[in-house]
C-alpha cells in the first residue's frame, strides 16, 4: 500500500515537473516568434494607389466577354502585341495569372481569383523575400508618414509585369565644378 | 602759475577737449544706422544663442524671421521651432544594392531645404564607384553624367550627413553654434554662427557646406515652411547641412524626409531608431548593414544596407 502510494506520488511529481517548468518558458518563447510585426496587417490587405493600366485597356471583361477563352500555349498574334514577355518566358504565359475564365482578375497557383489591387499576392508567390520586405516597407518605395498612416506601391508600379527589370534613368545634373564656380 | 605751467595746462585742456569731440563723433557714427535700418539688426545682433532663449524671446525672434523673410521674398514665410519628441531618435538607411544614382535626391533636397541655386550648394552628394573596388574612396567621381543610370559595373553611394552620435563637427565649434539634438539631429543656429568653417574641416563626409555668397534663391522656389534650425533662408557666411527635414519629421504627423519621398527605387529609409516596429530597425536587424567610415567612431545614424 505505501509503496504504491510512493509510486503515485513520484509519478505526480514527475507529470507536475514535466510540464510545469516547460511550459511557461515555451509559451514565452513561442509567444516571441510568431508576435506579428505591426506592419504586417492581419489581412493581407495594403492601401495602394489604383493599378497602372494602359489607359482604356480595363475592364478586359468588354472584349473578352466575346471571345471564347483558347487554352492553347502560344504567341498571342492579333492582340496584346506590345506585351513581349521578358519574365521568366517558357516556364509561364499569359493564363498563369491572368485568370481564364474572368479575365478581371489573376489567379493565384491555389486558383483563388484576386483583383488587381492585390498582385502583390501573385507576385508574392515566387518573389517571397522581396514581399516579405515589401510588407514592412524596406522593398520599394514607401510613403506617408514615418509615425503614422503609410501608402504602399504595387510592385506593377515600378516593374512591368511582363519585364519587370527596373529600366534605366537619365540622372540629374551633377554638380557645378569648384573651378567653373564664379 | 609759470609759463610752462599754463602751457602745460592749456595743452591738457585742448587734448581733452579734442577726445570729447571724438566721443561724440563715435556715439554719432554708431546712431547713424540705427536711425534708416530697423529695428531689427540691433535685435539679431544681441540675440542670445538658439539653446539660452527663453519661450518668450524665441518667439520675438522667430516673429522677426518671419517678418523680415516675407519681406524679402515677397510671400508669407512660417519659421517654426517645433522642438524634438520624447523617445524619438531619427535614424537613416540607404540601400546600395538599389541606388541607381540617378540625383533625384540631391534636386529634392534642393527644393525642400532651401539651398541656394546659384551659387550651388548640395547637402548629398552622390558618389559613383567601381563594384569590384567596391567603397574605394579614392577612384569615387562624383561629376558622372552618362545618357542613363546605372552603367553596368558600377554602383553608387549618396553622401549626406550622417547625424553622428559622436559628432567631429560640434567639438570643434569655438561658438558653440551647432549641437547634437536630443532627437540625435545635428542642427546649426544661423545666427549664432560665425563662417569659421572649422566644423567643414572636422567632418569626414563633406557633409558641411558654407554659404560664400548671398544665397540665390528665386522667391518662386522657396519653400515657406520652414524651421529656425533647418531650412530657413540663411545669411551669407553661415555653414549649413542636412537636417532630415527637420521641418517635416518634428510635425505631429511626421512626413517622410524629402529624399525618401522622393527615390524613384525606394532605396531610401528612414525611421525611429527606438521604434521596434520601424523599417529602419527592421533593416538593421535583418539586412546586412555597413557604416562609412566606421573607424573613426563617429557613430553615425546613418547606414548603408543591402537588401538582396
């Protein structure tokens, strides 16, 4: 009898000691990691100004609502010629994220339709770490307010989609020389 | 009374005489100005240094700027002293891996901060360097003006104030006309300075510049919101530098600096160093980060990152 009431209390002792010490110091430091940085907004929605389309070219709906969707990997002949795909070309076309069926929207790889405010998403899906610097405002450019309200940019903004390397600029005077200074 | 004694005395009495003359001649020639120019040259000139005034005196001053500045350019100008905010300490990067030298900075600084057009003064300065010499000071050009940027093998490294905690540039003030802020901005008072240029000298990023000439700054560019220890109009002979926007990061609703605003590759951040949650300790905690110059122990607030 005394010894099995030894034994219960050893075990007693043993489950308090197992999970007392452990679990306070893993909560804390589980608590640390996964503590969302304000930035990153529980939604994955950012203010951003409208999408840079062509002008006249949005809503694609108002021509393609006549034309029945060709699945078909191929150089587009007729339409949309000045889009030269310099984007990964081979591995993808236009209805990897240009959503077949509704052409408002693109289309994430887990076939969920987004509009065009939020590409970032799509872009997102290969470009992770630039997103993940996006969100917190050291990607690209950021503006508003150091302390408060900020604006973010579409990564359409500043990169085409279809040849997203940023293109060269023409720089700005440089300064006057001390010697042709009068 | 000998002869020689009258003489003695009559002399005396002439020289005296002639020294009495010339007082009044002195007080006279010093009351002449103060009758055709206002007021306000004899209160600028007993002005006490920017950190010894009192509320009171501070905004007698900073009325008069105000007054003689819209005077001067022809259109009300606002002259404020927003003072620093508790627990706020400004702090600066630059990525180099987007930099793409392309000076809309330097020109943005320009229009914000009031430097004069002609003679030219720029407070960045932006460096072109060889990327496999990597920061090799002594091959930097900073004249460069190809068709478009950025030439392949070549990055670039804007130079601006580095609002060091151990700043060179105060110690050697004799007047102590320019200080560190408690929000870590490193500020000049115009009015305290004298144009001995020492502090020019000290700074080991150039980030110094000295008004020779009378500023030459069209009435329709200058930018009327102003602060007394940023980007007021200045006088001649008065050295001035970049002061992240004092007049824009000290408001209540904090507008980025002009520069940052103003990147075309947001290769500029700019944040609260004691903020967390800022970009800026973002990027030091998780980008690589480097400081120039870091061997001479100026502690800058200013850092070079790379994000890829």
């Amino acid at each position: 009898m005394r010894n099995l009431r030894c034994s219960c209390l050893f075990l007693l002792a043993g489950i308090a000691l197992h999970f007392l010490p452990a679990t306070p110091a893993l909560a804390g430091l589980r608590a640390e990691e996964s503590k969302p940085r304000k930035e990153e907004a529980a939604s994955l929605q950012f203010p951003v100004p409208p999408p840079p389309f062509t002008p006249g070219i949005f809503p694609c709906s108002e021509c393609h609502k006549e034309i029945k969707p060709n699945t078909a990997r191929r150089v587009l002949k007729d339409e949309h010629t000045g889009i030269v795909l310099n984007h990964a070309q081979g591995q993808r076309w236009c209805l990897d994220c240009h959503d077949t069926a509704n052409r408002d929207k693109l289309r994430l790889v887990s076939g969920e339709k987004i509009s065009f405010s939020e590409s970032y998403r799509l872009c997102g899906q290969c470009h992770g770490d630039k997103f993940r610097d996006w969100k917190v405002g050291v990607h690209g450019q950021r503006s508003g307010e150091w302390n408060g309200k900020k604006s973010y940019l579409l990564c359409a903004h500043c990169h085409n989609p279809h040849d997203p390397r940023f293109k060269p600029l023409s720089p700005m005077p440089p300064p006057v020389r001390p010697e042709d200074v009068r | 009374m000998s002869d020689k004694e009258a003489r003695d005395k009559r002399i005396l009495r002439l020289s005296r005489r002639k020294a009495l003359k010339g007082l009044a001649a002195g007080i006279g020639a010093l009351a002449l100005p103060a009758k055709d120019s206002p007021a306000s040259v004899w209160e600028a000139f007993f002005q006490k240094n920017f950190r010894e005034l009192g509320k009171e005196d501070l905004q007698k001053v900073l009325a008069r700027l105000e007054k003689e500045y819209s005077a001067q350019f022809g259109k009300a100008v606002k002259v404020k002293a927003t003072p620093p905010v508790e627990g706020v300490l400004f702090g600066y990067a630059l990525d180099l891996s987007r930099c793409i030298g392309c000076r809309r900075c330097v020109y943005g600084c320009v229009r914000e901060n009031n430097q004069s057009r002609d003679p030219q003064i720029h407070w960045i300065r932006v460096l072109q360097l060889n990327k496999e010499k990597g920061v090799y000071l002594e091959e930097a050009e900073h004249y460069y003006n190809p068709a478009k940027v950025p030439e392949p093998g070549r990055f670039y490294m804007p130079v601006q104030c580095h609002q060091c905690k151990n700043p060179p540039c105060t110690k050697v003030c004799p007047v102590q006309a320019t200080w560190t802020e408690k929000d870590g901005i490193v500020v000049v008072d115009y009015n305290w300075c004298i144009g001995c240029r020492y502090c020019m000298a000290a700074c080991p990023y150039g980030a110094r510049h000295f008004n020779w000439k009378k500023a030459g700054l069209p009435a329709a560019d200058l930018n009327t919101d102003t602060h007394y220890l940023g980007n007021r109009p200045r006088p001649v002979g008065v050295v001035e530098k970049c002061t992240f926007c004092i007049q824009r990061v000290r408001e209540p609703s904090g507008r980025y600096t002009a520069c940052v605003e103003v990147c075309p590759v947001g290769a500029r951040k700019f944040g609260n160093l004691l903020d967390p949650d800022s970009e800026i300790r973002y990027i030091i905690e998780n980008k690589r980060v480097f400081i120039f110059k870091e061997d001479l122990n100026t502690q800058p607030k200013f850092y070079y990152f790379y994000a890829t």
